[in-house]
C-alpha cells in the first residue's frame, strides 16, 4: 500500500468515526425528544426525535470538525483545548439560538445555552483526548 493510499484510509477512517460519534449522539438526543413527546402522539414523537437526530448529527459533525482543526493549531496546549472546546459550544450556541428564534420559541436564549453547556460537556473531553492521543482515528 503506497503512502498516499494509507493517507486516503486513514482519512476516511477519521470520517467514519467522526460519523459514529455523531450519530451516538443523535441517537441519545433523538431518543431524549421524543421520549418527552410522547405525550402528542407516535407520530409526532418519531418526527420530533428524527427532527433531533438529524440537527445533533450535522451539528455534531461541524463540531466535531471544527475542534479537531484548532486542536492541531501550532499553539500552547492549552490555547489549543480551550479553542477547540469553545468554537465549536459557541457555534452550536450561535445556531440553536437562531433556529428557535426563527421559531418563536419563547426562552430561545436559554435553549441556546442548555445546547451550550452539552456541547462543552462532550468537545472538552474530546479536546483533551486528542491532546494526548494525536494519531487517534476519532
């Protein structure tokens, strides 16, 4: 296998778990909503939770592209873990807030920050394990 095709792999492997991740966490959030709608119907359950997964798996791969670009900047470790954990918490901040405010959701401000405080929740580990573990195919 020549060097350029062991690039390609490990780069589509990088992908594919990047995928994973974000998927896991669809799932988790999906299955969140709609668990809490369940009350309005099977119908409106499934959508609500699909609606959920497909937003933490788009998100949740930016994201996790964005941290994993400021984790390999030329700076201080430290620089680094806090780039790579607040970029992407604001960014999915930034996104959540505008969504439920073109909703007309009446507290979109705090449904941007409890998005927040889960997205530094999962990108601060990430960005510590990557700090350590540089060739990780996650």
């Amino acid at each position: 296998m020549s060097l350029d095709q062991d690039v390609h792999a490990l780069s589509s492997q990088r992908k594919l778990n990047s995928f994973l991740v974000s998927a896991a966490g669809g799932v988790v959030t999906g299955g969140v909503v709609a668990v809490v709608n369940h009350s309005h119907g099977n119908e409106e359950m499934l959508a609500a939770g699909a609606r959920q997964f497909l937003y933490t798996l788009t998100l949740g791969g930016v994201g996790v592209w964005m941290s994993r670009r400021f984790n390999h900047r030329p700076v201080g470790r430290v620089q680094r873990t806090l780039e790579a954990t607040l970029y992407p918490s604001t960014f999915t901040f930034m996104v959540n807030w505008a969504y439920h405010t073109f909703l007309g959701t009446p507290e979109a401000f705090y449904s941007g920050l409890a998005t927040f405080s889960m997205a530094m929740a999962t990108f601060l580990p990430y960005a510590i394990y990557s700090q350590y573990h540089q060739g990780s195919r996650i």
